[in-house]
C-alpha cells in the first residue's frame, strides 16, 4: 500500500477479492440455505471444506460471504444475543429482530466495515419463513429468495426460473443445490461441495451425504 494512498477500505476491497455463492428460499413450511465449500484468497484455494451457513438458534441460520474472520466475529455476536434474548425472554428471538441487530452493528461499523454480505433466515409458527439480506453497510431487504457472492449472479439465473412460492423444503432444498451447482460450474471462486441447511418446525439441520447424492448433483 501506497503511503499516500489514503483509501484503506477502497484499497483493501480491491487487493483481496472473495469467491463463495450461498443462497436461501422460503418455502411454504420453512426456509432453505444452501452454500458452496470452497475459500479463496484471490487466485489462491485457501480451503475446501468452509461450512459457510452457521447456526445461530435453532430456529435461525445466517449465510456468510466475504472475509472469514470479520464473518465470524459477527456469528460469535449472533448467537451471544440469540442466547441472551432466549433467557431472558423465555422464547425465541424473532427473525425480524435477528436481522435489524446485525444490520444495526454493520451500520455502525460502516467507516470500517466488516467485509461480509449475510442472508439471515428462520422460521418460527409466529413470523413463518423469512430471509434477509444484509450487506455489508447494514442495508437490509427481505426477499423470497436471495443469493450472494462472486458466483451470485449464475446463482440467480437459475432460481428466477425454478423458484415457485409454494415450494416444500424437500422441493426447495433440490433447487438451492442445483443453483449452487451451476455457479460452480461457471464461477472460479466457487468449488469442491455443496452444504444445505433446513429450518422448519422440527428447528436446525443439516442435510446427510445421501440425502445430497440423491439430488444427483455430483459435488
């Protein structure tokens, strides 16, 4: 870096470029994350087996793309006020609530920013499903369907011809593969496999091997 080069966030952004795709659906009984595996730092594969959908309750998920230690400094945060909220409210932390806190602290960081774009999804028999997208100044918009990252934009083509309101989690989760599999077939910056999150009435989890294998989706 330049010593007059003044533009540290500007600079920064530019020198250290990001690859993931991650991806959520609503859907008439619950929410759908999915995400591809790999991290790279610029050309480099730094590792290829990120659990890029971490959980925060278990009724609520956050996808994370961009810096890995700004992404999880701001999990950690998450699921301290989750946790906070269930004990001394005696129930869940609404989805709703869960967005505006993160894009609260985004917002206040945004003279130094934390270099992520988060989809917080949920579902709860009070709200139903819910995703939001939240970048990295705090903006928030709620979506049917959202994807983010270098590999979002392949991402999108696929699910703004599959995606249908009514979907099942079962359904969806098929299409929020075949999104993520497409990006990694056009996009350098994501790779290696594919994790897929459900969240319904049962709560938080994660999608077996064989259950992902019977997609027919070899990743």
């Amino acid at each position: 870096m330049h010593p007059q080069d003044n533009r540290y966030p500007e600079y920064i952004a530019d020198q250290i470029k990001k690859g993931t795709t991650t991806c959520a659906l609503t859907c008439k009984d619950g929410v759908v994350l999915a995400a591809d595996t790999r991290a790279s730092a610029g050309l480099f594969i730094a590792d290829r087996h990120v659990m890029k959908i971490q959980r925060v309750d278990r009724h609520l998920a956050m996808t994370i793309a961009g810096g890995v230690a700004d992404a999880q400094n701001l999990v950690d945060t998450m699921r301290y006020n989750a946790n906070i909220y269930r004990l001394q409210n005696k129930e869940l932390m609404p989805v709703k609530s869960a967005s505006r806190l993160c894009s609260n602290i985004l917002f206040n960081q945004r003279y130094f920013p934390y270099y992520v774009q988060i989809i917080m999804a949920g579902y709860t028999k009070d709200e139903g499903s819910q995703i939001n997208n939240i970048d990295l100044f705090g903006s928030l918009t709620t979506e049917k369907f959202i994807s983010t990252g270098s590999g979002s934009p392949v991402a999108y083509g696929y699910l703004e011809s599959e995606y249908k309101p009514n979907l099942s989690v079962d359904e969806a989760y098929k299409t929020a593969m075949h999104a993520i599999a497409a990006a990694i077939r056009r996009n350098a910056g994501t790779g290696d496999s594919i994790n897929v999150v459900i969240i319904d009435e049962d709560g938080y989890r994660e999608l077996s091997k064989e259950q992902k294998a019977e997609v027919g989706v070899v990743y």
